[in-house]
C-alpha cells in the first residue's frame, strides 16, 4: 500500500496521526494515538478513483472486516453513496437502482450550514456567461442510503469513487418484520406470490423503521428543523474527515450515538477513515495479520 513505510513512518503530510509503538501491527493503517475520544485510524491512497490493485486490497480488509464486526460485536452494516460520488458510476448506479433501493437524504459536514440560495444577480450573471454555475456552491451535500441489505455486493460496485461511507450499528429490534403466514405450498399455488417476492418488500419497508434515522436527525439536523424540507428526509448522515475529530471534540459523543463505528472514503483526507467507539486495534491487527499470510512476499 502507499504512503506509509512498513514500519509506520507516514510519507504522507497527513497531520495529527502520528506513528505508534504497535503501528506495524495494523499497515497500513495508522493511528490516531494521541486522540482519546475514539479509535481512529487513517490508511492512504494513491488517488480518487482509487487504483484497481489498491481497490482490490481494501475490499479483502472490508470481506473480512464486515463479518468478523458481525460476529465478535454483533455490528450491522449500513451503506451510504454520497450524491456527488454517483457520476463517476452512473451506469451502474441507475443499472443497480432497482436492485439496491436507494433513498435519498442528507448528509452534514460538522460546522457546515446549508449552501445559500442563488441571488438574482447570481441567475443573472449565470445566464449571461459571466459567471460558471457551481453546483455545490447552492446545493446541500445529498446522500444515498440503500435499503436492500447486500453490502458486500454494493462495496464491489461503488467502493473506490470517494463517496462511500459504512456505519456499523447495533441491531434494532424495530427493524425485524414479522413472518408472514404464508406456507410454501400457498406460494407455489398462487402466481402473485411468485412474481413478488414479499418477504423482501416487507423487509425493506421495516427498514424505515431503522432508530438511527430519527437519531441521525435529531442530533445532525439542528438548526435545520424549521426548513420546508426537513420533515420529509429520513436521515442526516454525518459527513466526517479526519480534522472533524480534532476541531469538534465535543460532537464525537453525538456522532458515536448514531453508530458503533464507521468507515469512510476521505477524499480531503487523501485516504480511508475508520472511527470506533470502543477499541479495535486488536481486530485490525488479526485481519491485517491474516492477509499477510493470504498473500506472503514474493
């Protein structure tokens, strides 16, 4: 991997994470280890898009990461794809639409307000070629939430473009759907039954249910609860880089009531983010210690 040396020394000007005693342990992750409100970690990339044999090597870390959250935690898996992330997989995007159900809402930089709405003397000057209209100059950062549980499949298709956020969650209860009184020869006899697939549909309308909706809200949408839209988005993600976590101290608390941990692609971080409520340094170093016997040095 690039920009870290195996022993942990960065050749990447990333600030505030500094190499620690254990770091070879978890490259090429490196940690924040002067920071004490979470575990959070840093690896660094090449660019965005990320180089397929950089890509490649991630998706192994997050196959073995996913279940073994699942498994030692008890942690969910929820996929995010930032809106501005999508054109750079638009094709499959659309082509997957239908397959992975995406639900638009919001996501929220720490500090940041909502952009201003084009003045008159903007439209104008637009129009008349004076000006370049600049979307993100007017348009709120959106976010796309999937709601078919089929995480893996979506890392494989958007992981890599830059926008691509994974929170880990406890289970929620809320979230269950009931078992629907339907036995499979009533499936087998009834033609509606076999073109629908309601065990599906009935889960993915539970998922709406999901608490971290109404928390993500509450506690990333202050400010905004008097806007004409906000009763009718389902969710405000966090949008976190690496100096969110050293300049907004006292809103780690907030972000860790939504989710148990995350990872992120960090575009201004030239990098991939990992923030965890408890300690994972340890499962990192299992993961990190199995690849390595995976795929020895030629």
């Amino acid at each position: 991997m690039p920009g870290l040396t195996p022993d942990g020394e960065r050749t990447h000007n990333h600030q505030r994470l500094t190499p620690a005693p254990d770091a070879a342990d978890v490259y090429p992750w490196q940690r924040a280890d002067t920071f004490a409100q979470c575990s959070l970690y840093w690896a660094p990339v090449s660019s965005f898009p990320v180089p397929e044999h950089e890509r490649v090597w991630f998706l192994e870390f997050l196959d073995l990461l996913v279940p073994k959250l699942k498994e030692d935690h008890g942690l969910r898996t929820e996929v995010f794809l930032q809106y501005r992330a999508v054109p750079a997989v638009k094709d499959k995007f659309l082509k997957l639409a239908k397959e992975f159900s995406p639900v638009l809402g919001l996501s929220r930089r720490p500090g940041f307000t909502l952009p201003r709405q084009p003045s008159v003397q903007d439209v104008k000057l637009i129009v008349s070629g004076q000006k370049k209209f600049e979307a993100d100059e007017f348009t709120p950062d959106y976010c796309y939430w999937f709601l078919e549980k089929l995480d893996k499949q979506q890392r494989e298709q958007f992981w890599g473009y830059g926008g691509l956020t994974l929170l880990f969650l406890k289970p929620d209860i809320n979230t269950k759907p009931p078992l629907l009184p339907i036995s499979a020869s009533m499936r087998d006899r009834f033609e509606v039954l076999k073109t629908f697939d309601l065990d599906r549909m009935l889960a993915k309308a539970f998922s709406l249910k999901d608490e971290f909706l109404i928390k993500s809200k509450e506690l990333m949408g202050t400010g905004w609860e008097q806007e004409p839209f906000f009763p009718g988005i389902p969710f405000v993600l966090p949008l976190l880089s690496s100096a969110d976590f050293f300049n907004h101290p006292e809103l780690v608390p907030k972000w860790f009531e939504i989710f148990e941990m995350c990872v992120i692609e960090s575009p201004v971080d030239q990098g991939i983010l990992i923030a965890s409520k408890g300690k994972i340094h340890e499962t990192l170093a299992s993961i990190l210690q199995h690849i390595r016997a995976e795929n020895p040095p030629s």
